[in-house]
C-alpha cells in the first residue's frame, strides 16, 4: 500500500499524466507496482521493471487529460502506500525521464 501511495505521487508528480480514457488508475498502479519496493525505502535503486512501467507511463500521458488523470491516481495512490517522499520524489531522475516539476504530496494536477 505505501508503494502505490509513492508511486502515485511519483508518478502523480514526476508524470502527472493520465488521460481517464486513455490511461485508467489500474493501469498505471500496475504499471508502477514494481516500484514499491524502492518506494517504501525497502530497496537502494529501482528496479530495470519499475523504471520500464515509469517510462511507458510517461509515454502513455502524452495529453494534458491523461496527464491530470495519470496524476490524481497517483495522488491517491501515494496517501494510501506511503511512499517515502524523496524515494518518489527521485524516481523520475533515476529512471531516465525528465520532469519539469517538484513532486509533492499536495501537487496541483489541474496545472
């Protein structure tokens, strides 16, 4: 549960994509789920699998709706899996994909 809460933040933030059409919440929970583990602070780096569902992630979002959907699942997510913040937060970097923003727990997904 901490895990999806991380990742959903993580993503929520890092991605901040998800179009309800295109991308639904399960979707992108199981797209992240190999990431709770370095999430939850229970591994030093991601794994090859978790860092493969942030990309495909991120490449999915290519909306501004599947971006702010991508990004609510992912806020939601992260209250319930209590995600360390600054595993999340570094996921992005350590996955090779590029964002423009700070992750954070209250991040605006409307924006």
């Amino acid at each position: 549960m901490k895990t999806r809460s991380g990742i959903a933040v993580l993503v929520v933030a890092m991605l901040a994509v998800q179009a309800a059409a295109d991308i639904s919440c399960p979707d992108v929970l199981n797209d992240l789920s190999p990431c709770l583990p370095f999430l939850q602070g229970n591994a030093p780096l991601p794994s090859d699998q978790c860092c493969g569902g942030v990309r495909a992630l991120y490449a999915a979002a290519d909306t501004r709706p599947a971006r702010q959907g991508t990004c609510r699942c992912l806020k939601a997510a992260y209250l319930q899996v209590h995600a360390q913040l600054p595993a999340a937060q570094a996921l992005p970097g350590d996955c090779g994909v590029p964002i423009s923003y700070k992750i954070t727990p209250d991040i605006d997904c409307d924006k």
